[in-house]
C-alpha cells in the first residue's frame, strides 16, 4: 500500500511548492515514517507532512500548473516520460503531431515504470520551481 504515495522527499517539496489537498495518510518529520490518518486532517501541524498519493499529485499538477505527463515504453526498453502544457494552443499541436516531433517540456529515461513516476514528478516540480524563480526575475 505504501507504493500508492508520494515517497517523504517529493511530498516535503510538494508541501513547499503549495500542496494543500486533503490526504489520508502523512509522513512524520522526525521519522519520515508513514502514517495514515482516522481521517482526512483538514488543519496541518508542523510535525506532518501530508502523503500524497501519485495520483493526487499529478492531479494536483494538472489542475493548478496545467502541466500534463505520459509514460511510454521505449524501443530500447527503458520508460520516457513525456511533459507537456496543457494550453489549448498547444494540445491542438499535440494532436496534429508525434511527441518525437519536439513538442514536449521534458523527456526522461527510466528503467521501470516506478522509476518514471518518480522522475516525472522531480520534473514537474522542476518546471514549476523554474517558472516562479523566472517570475520573480521578470
């Protein structure tokens, strides 16, 4: 069942990048150890931090960054992580070409499907990270 979540790492640089949604379970700071919870908690304490699961966080991802991702198996037999915008302008490109054509964010190899997830998800937070630090500059 642990698979199903966001491993500590990932859910502390989502809590800094604004996750807020309701989760099950969470980690504990001093332990990293995950915990579930009688409920949903909706006011955080400072010694938790929520555990997503995967499925929450890309959600969460597509809904307020409009960052879309899929996971392909290779030729070569690795996984390639493909992140794209979800804009209009350019889903309609998406749809009128092959992601191998250049329209993509990000490509990432990986060695599982696991793996992929986990890579997928450093990135989105990469790219979000990048866009604030580049608002900022702006």
């Amino acid at each position: 069942m642990n698979k199903e979540f966001v491993p500590y790492e990932l859910a502390v640089k989502l809590k800094e990048l604004g996750f807020d949604e309701p989760c099950i379970a969470g980690y504990s700071n001093s332990t990293e150890k995950l915990e579930f919870y009688s409920r949903p908690l909706v006011t955080k304490d400072s010694f938790t931090v929520d555990a997503p699961t995967f499925s929450q966080a890309f959600r969460w991802f597509r809904e307020k960054y409009n960052l879309m991702f899929q996971i392909f198996y290779s030729r070569n037999g690795n996984y390639s992580v493909i992140i794209h915008r979800t804009t209009p302008e350019y889903m309609d490109l998406v749809n009128q070409v092959k992601p191998s054509d250049g329209c993509v964010d990000e490509v990432v190899d990986c060695y599982s499907y696991e793996e992929a997830e986990l890579a997928c998800l450093e990135k989105l937070i990469e790219i979000v990270n990048q866009n604030k630090d580049e608002e900022k500059d702006s």
